[in-house]
C-alpha cells in the first residue's frame, strides 16, 4: 500500500471546505471501502427518481443530448 498516496488523499480532503462536496467525497469513499451497491446510499425519494429515470429511459422518454445541452447551457449564467 502506497502510503504517499493515502496522505496524498488526506491532504486534499482537507483542503475541502464545502460541506456539500465533503458530504458527496464521504459517500463515494463509503462506496469503495464497503463495496455495496451505491444505489444504498441514496434516501428514499433519491431512489424513486432514479427508478422513475430509468423507466423514462426504457419507454424511450428521453430527449437528444443536443437539446439537453441547450436547456441546461443556460444554468451557467445563473
């Protein structure tokens, strides 16, 4: 094991000060140190948009990427 890397890792986890990254660095480390599926991880209402994502997904009720990036171009003005 590459202890370098490790203190590597800690020093830059500390160096976070958002609590919302922090919050999303904590869950995809549980992720890999447990190996559980990180569907898990997810509430209850996380779980049913993605569920409700999917079947969208499956019924063909989706939209080109090219109009996604249009649509969502705009959120990085706001």
């Amino acid at each position: 094991m590459d202890l370098d890397t490790k203190e590597r890792i800690h020093q830059l986890v500390n160096e976070i000060t958002d609590e919302d990254v922090l919050l999303q660095v904590m869950e995809d480390v549980m992720f890999y140190a447990q190996k559980k599926d990180p569907v898990l991880l997810l509430d209850t209402k996380q779980q049913d948009e993605l569920k409700q994502a999917i079947e969208e997904g499956e019924r063909g009720d989706v939209i080109a990427l090219s109009a996604f990036q249009k649509a969502t171009s705009r959120w990085k003005d706001r």
